[in-house]
DNA sequence: CTATGGCACGGATT
DNA sequence: AATCCGTGCCATAG
C-alpha cells in the first residue's frame, strides 16, 4: 500500500498546502474553470498540448478514451486500473454546470435538470423540435416525469401527438435515464431498453412493469405473482433487479431520497468527476477507474518564459519572476491533487469492489479515517477530496462519491430486501430480530428511521391496501 | 396493549 | 468545533 514515498511529495509551504487543497476540493468542471483562469492571467503558465497515457505512458493517437484499456499488459492485473483521463469534450459547454453549488438554492434543481438534458440532445434536434423539447422540459415534475400529458402538447403545439413522442423518446434517452417519461412505468421501460444494450435484463422484468405496474408500485408481490403467472420467488427476483438497476424516478438519485428531495441532488446532474467501468463493458474483466481531467496535456512553466526572463528590465523582472512561481507552485498543486486523488479513488475502489459490482448491498462501512490513516494523510484532506465529487458506475448510474462511506447504505438495502421478500407485512421489531440473524445488530427505532428513508410504508399499510386510488 | 413517529441526547465522524 | 447518526424515552394512534 506504501509504494510511493509520499514525503517527496509533500507540500513544502503553507501556501502550497492551502492551494492544494482547495484545488483537491473541486469538481472537474470547477478545476477546468480555475485552470482557465490561471492560464489567461498568467504569462509563465503553459499548456503543452500532449496527451500521453499516465499508466502506459504512450502518446495518445487522437482524442478519445486511453487505449490502455485495450493494452495487452493491463488484462493481468488483478487490482483496478486507475488512471488520469483527460476528457476536455466534456466541458466545453458552457461553464455554468460548473458553478459551485452551495450558491443558488432557488430555482436550482428544475432549471439545472432542464438545460442540463438540452444541452446533451440540442445537437440532435432540428430548431422547431429543439423549441417543443424546451417546453417539455420545463413541464418536469420534481421527480423528472412529464407533467403535462402528451396530447395537450401536441395541441398546444398544433402538431401530431407522434411527433411529440418523437422528441420525447430522444429525451428520454439522455442523462437521467427516463427523464421526461409520462409514467414511472415508462421511465422503467425506457432504462431496461437502454440497459438492456449494456447487461442482462430479465425478460419477466420487462412484463411484469408493462402489464403489472399497479400491483409492482403497491409492493403487492403475492398478487402480481399469481397474476403473472409465475412463482413469488421470481416476483421477488425482478423487484431486486429493478430495484438494484432501475429508477422510477429518474430526477431522484435513488429511491430513498424523498427524504431530502433538493439539496443532496444537486450534483447528481453534472458530470462525473469519477467514471468506473469494467474493461470493454465485460463484467469479467478487471475495473478500469478513470478520474476525469478537464483538459488534455500538461500543465508546465513556460520554458521561454523562463529564458526571456533574463533579457527583462530590472522592474519587469521582478514582476515576472513572481508569476513563475506562481506558475510553478500551480502546477505543484494541480500534480499535488491528482496524485492525492489517484491514491485515494484506489483505495477506496478496491475496498468496495463487491459494492461497484454487486450493488447497494454489499457496500462495507469505510470510513474517510480510515482510508486517510492508510493513505497517511490528514482526515480534512479526505473529507475535501471526497466532497462534492461526484462517481460513475459500470451500470450507468452517477451517485455522490461520499456514497462510498455510507455507513448505512447497506443495511437500508438490505431492509428493502427483507420486506420485498417477506409477503406477511413485519412489524419494525420483527425486522430487527432478523437483522439481528443476519448478523447487524440495530436498535428498533432505527429500522423505523431506514424504512421511512427508503420511502416504505409501515407494515400494517404495507400488504393490506388493495387498489385505492 | 402494540406499533410508530417526534424530540432530544451522546458519541462518533468530519 | 460542527455535524451526523443511532438510540432511548415518551406521546399518540389504532
């Protein structure tokens, strides 16, 4: 784990440590920003325009992924591959996903989300149908479901109600998966199509939400089995599979999180500063881990600057010779952060592979001091690197990077678990004594506080409710 | 009387 | 030092 003598590395000044630090707090499109702004205000800074892989260090041929995926060397190993990717595409956009989050609490999330879709299928659209996604857009509800039904848009707009589904269905394809769906049961159908480009998706999950969405939504599994046809067991099978892969609501992180339905959201719609995926999309193959650079080549002290700085007259001098170190010391935190980074996304990827691969389940309690004693830095540091950042996973899904250290992720899960499994509704006691056998020990008012984070009923409302409107 | 939600306290985490 | 989280106690609903 100590490979690297980190004391070479460490920060000699105060000044450096301060900088690195929020440098390391930054999300990539934030860094992008403050590179932007570092490079046009300072003469000494220079962007070489090299693209070199950091694991293989080969040149790159053109823009695009690492080809060290593809390296014959990186299919032995066992660890995960993490490596620094420049992805500059990403964030040329315009640079207002980027800005900080803490500032705006209004008005935020709609308007985020709805640009934030049109900005990906804008260039996919002709005008006219950019103006009619544009207005469909902006009838989302909290949950990133279409308000307004189809046919009233197609009214308004005087055109067929197939060409509005038309522009829907590319809506519907971008980021938030299902975004803009008329109903929670075609947000569902919309992911495992997609998904099923990706992975297996059972073909009865696919039935069972075309033909039997009231009895799913109602948790009434022992009636959707006998109306379906099949066994409870396979029932229960689906529902884990939805629950472990789809999203009802495609506005909402997870399902749990009506909770707190704004602020923990309001990173879930950027880009991810973190992109793991399995080697060419093959569960099989080790995890590739990339932490996403906002530009492409090398930040480095101009070397004519540094020559011309000689000929400068005396006043000139002083002023340039202050630049280049702040050059120098940019480029110091800039390697300072993303070796921190790369050490940690390490770490943590492989503590919680079980978690990346197998889902919510199987997620172990780390905690950032933990991972800042065995990386032998400060707790704080962790805490800023880890914050704000936000994570792909193989299944597509952008979670918060402080996802990783949720203590409780895991037995809430496995909650949802036992009560979709179990038919006779159980009370919040019952729960614990069968946590309890599972070997997670907590106290009866907890199961109550899990429960009402995950959005599940009490248990004498759970199975009881036939159809109510 | 049982099941659950609210409030608040203490310890861990950041 | 501030915050989050699990938990205990108590009130209330069924």
């Amino acid at each position: 784990m100590f490979q690297i003598p980190y004391h070479t590395l460490r920060p000699a000044t105060t000044a450096h440590l301060a900088q690195t630090m929020t440098l390391l707090s930054l999300t990539v499109g934030q860094l992008k920003q403050q590179i932007d702004t570092e490079l046009s205000t300072n003469p000494a800074l220079e962007l070489v325009e090299e693209r070199r892989c950091p694991t293989c260090r080969r040149l790159l041929p053109e823009r695009g992924v690492c080809p060290v995926c593809s390296c014959p060397s990186s299919t032995l190993i066992d660890e995960p591959v993490v490596f620094l990717s420049p992805r500059e595409d990403f964030y040329t956009g315009s640079g207002s996903s980027a800005e900080r989050p803490d500032e705006d609490d209004f008005s935020v999330e709609e308007d985020n989300l709805a640009a934030y879709v049109l900005r990906q299928i804008a260039p996919e659209l002709d005008p006219q149908d950019r103006r009619l996604a544009a207005y469909l857009l902006t009838n989302l509800d909290e949950d990133g479901l279409l308000a307004i039904p189809v046919v009233e848009v197609a009214k308004y707009f005087h055109i067929a109600p197939a060409q509005v589904k038309n522009v829907q269905r590319i809506i519907q394809r971008a980021d938030p998966l299902g975004v803009g769906s008329s109903s929670t049961r075609e947000a569902l159908l919309v992911q495992m199509d997609v998904l099923g480009d990706i992975q297996f998706v059972p073909p009865l999950a696919r039935r069972v939400v075309e033909e039997g969405m009231d009895l799913l939504s109602h948790r009434q599994f022992a009636e959707l089995a006998r109306y379906m046809g099949v066994s409870v067991r396979q029932v229960q099978q689906v529902v884990k599979f939805i629950g472990e892969n789809l999203n009802p609501f495609p506005a909402r992180s997870h399902w749990g999180d009506i909770r707190h339905p704004v602020a923990p959201n309001l990173h879930v719609y950027q880009q991810p500063d973190i992109i793991i995926n399995f080697m060419n999309d093959n569960p099989k193959n080790p995890l590739i881990v990339e932490i996403v650079l906002p530009l492409s080549g090398t930040l480095r002290v101009s070397p004519l600057f540094r020559s011309a700085i000689q000929q400068a007259s005396d006043e000139k001098k002083e002023a340039w010779k202050g630049d280049m170190e702040r050059a120098s010391l940019f480029v110091k935190c800039i390697q300072q952060r993303n070796h921190t980074l790369r050490r940690l996304v390490q770490r943590v990827v492989s503590l919680q592979r079980d978690f990346i691969v197998h889902g919510e389940q199987y997620l172990k309690p780390v905690t950032r001091s933990l991972i800042s004693r065995d990386l032998d830095v400060h707790e704080s540091t962790i805490s800023r690197a880890v914050a704000n950042k936000t994570v792909q996973l193989p299944n597509r899904r952008i979670i918060p990077l402080a996802n990783f250290f949720d203590r409780s992720l895991n037995v809430r899960s496995i909650l949802r678990d036992i009560i979709a499994e179990e038919s006779s509704p159980l009370s919040d006691s019952q729960l614990v004594d069968i946590l309890a056998q599972r070997g997670i020990n907590v106290a009866r008012r907890t199961v109550a506080k899990y429960r009402s984070m995950e959005g599940i009923l009490p248990a004498h409302l759970r199975q009881s409710v036939v159809q109510q409107t």
